[in-house]
C-alpha cells in the first residue's frame, strides 16, 4: 500500500500535545504555570474531523487544564494526560472502539511517542521531531509542531476521502 493509499484507510487519529498541537516551547511565569502556543488552523481541522465522525484522541505526558478546556472546545472526548505509558492507553483505545490499527493514525514528535509509532497504520510526524521519531515515520509533515502539522494530516486524510468540504 502507498502512502496516499493509507490516509484514506484512516478511521482515527491519535495525537500527542506538546512538539504536536504546540511548538515544544513553554512559557514559565512565577507562579509555576506553563503557557503553550496553539496554530489556530489546527483546531479547525479537528472541528471538521470532529463533524464528519471521525474518532480523535489526545494522548500526552503532560498535565494541562487549559489544554484540556482546549480540546473539549474543539470536540475531543478521549483526553488522557499525564500519560506516563502510551502504549498502554492506545491498547485500550483499541479494545474501547474495537478499532483496527492498521486504520489509526499517530503523530507524535519524541521518543515517548516509539512505542505508540510502531502499532499503527500510519504513523507521522511533523518535521521538527526527533530523529529516531522521523526514521519510523511513513509520513512526516511539511509542518513543524506547533505551525499547522496536525492540519496537515487531517486535510490530506479528508481530502483523499472526499470529506474535506
């Protein structure tokens, strides 16, 4: 199967936070909170996958409300953070939604991510990932973390499965 080919088996996405959604860049203030940066056409993109039925899962290390507040806004129910095994939860996202692997697509950006990698379908990244991360990666975004990666995958994903407008 070509690489066109497999974004339009694609049923799911599941992606990582930070280095993903954000630019791996925090801003510390004094009272400890982090603040991450967000591209906006990212969030559209999931809207639109939200509206058209597909299932999107968050799957990250960190610990965020607002990032959480974020991703109920946009539509995602399976929000899992403070993840410390990814694999573990990608199990029981296969076992919950009794979904093939082979149609599930990941990004993620660092080594945590490996694991989760290796399972899927389509396994992605944007293009500021880690070396090990973009030498698993059948498909590894024009986009870097942060700067519309996630838009990336999805449109391509809806385009080629005639659900993008």
């Amino acid at each position: 199967m070509n690489q066109l080919e497999t974004f339009t088996s694609v049923e799911m996405f599941i992606f990582d936070v930070d280095g993903v959604f954000t630019n791996s860049q925090v801003l510390v203030l004094e009272d400890g909170k982090l603040l991450r940066k967000m591209n906006i056409k990212d969030g559209l993109a999931v809207k639109k996958a939200v509206g058209q039925g597909y299932r999107i899962a968050i799957v990250s290390g960190g610990k965020s409300e607002g990032m959480r507040h974020r991703f109920k806004d946009l539509g995602i129910t399976e929000l899992h953070f403070g993840v410390t095994d990814k694999l573990k939860v990608y199990e029981e996202l296969i076992r919950t939604y009794d979904q093939d692997p082979g149609k599930i697509l990941y990004m993620g950006d660092d080594v945590t991510d490996y694991p989760v990698l290796r399972r899927v379908g389509l396994p992605t990244c944007p293009n500021d990932a880690v070396s090990d991360v973009m030498g698993i990666a059948q498909y590894v975004s024009p986009k870097a973390g942060g700067e519309g990666c996630v838009r990336d995958v999805i449109e391509k994903t809806l385009r080629l499965q005639g659900k993008w407008q």
